[in-house]
C-alpha cells in the first residue's frame, strides 16, 4: 500500500528541531519564555514530570499542534508514562473540549428562546 504522503507549506518537521532558533531575532524575550518553559515543565515540583508531560501531550491534542504532539509523545514516554495513560490524557482532553463546545449550547438555546418569544 501506497504511503500518502502530507504537503503543508506551512508546516515542517524540521521547525520542531530548531524551535531554539526563535530567540535569533529578539534574544531577551525568547530567553525569557525559554527561562520560564523549562521552569514550567521540566523537574518534579507540585506535579511529577510525568504529570507535567501528560497535561501537556493532553493540550497539544486539545489545540491540535503537530509539533507539540510529536514532542510531548516523547517527553511522556521518556518521563515514564505508558501508552494507555498516554492516551486517558488525550481522553480527558477531549472530553473537555467536547464539553466546552456543548456548553455554548446554553447560549444557542436562550437565543432561541429570546427570537421565539
């Protein structure tokens, strides 16, 4: 079988790999976030890394970024979570997300009510 290949000009593998390069056009701010990602997701602090990598491979899905997707896979693995967790995580996001689009039904249904009364 034949592999279908994706072409996305906008995207690239690559990107993901030179992610550090983004601090080239303005060093202060790119090391600052850098400074504060590494704070946010590296080391076990009130959350395991584990932990940390899973909340962020469930968000990665929620938003739907490729690159996270395929970072986040790695880091959860090589923070120890196995693929069962792996996929609850992408679970729960889904839920949420399905809730949250379920919500704003509430407000579909009082503008109905508001136009039929």
């Amino acid at each position: 079988m034949k592999e279908l290949k994706e072409t996305n000009k906008y995207t690239d593998p690559k990107d993901l790999k030179s992610f550090g390069k983004i601090v080239e056009w303005q060093e202060d701010m790119g090391n600052k976030f850098f400074d504060w990602y590494s704070g946010v997701t590296e080391g076990d602090t009130a959350l395991t890394e584990r932990e940390k990598a899973l909340i962020a491979l469930a968000v990665s899905h929620a938003i739907q970024c490729s690159y996270c997707i395929d970072a986040y896979t790695t880091n959860s693995l090589q923070a120890g979570a196995d693929e069962e967790q792996m996929m609850e995580a992408v679970h729960v996001a889904a839920a949420v997300k399905a809730g949250t689009t379920l919500i704003y039904a509430r407000q579909m249904q009082r503008q109905v009510e508001k136009v039929l009364m």
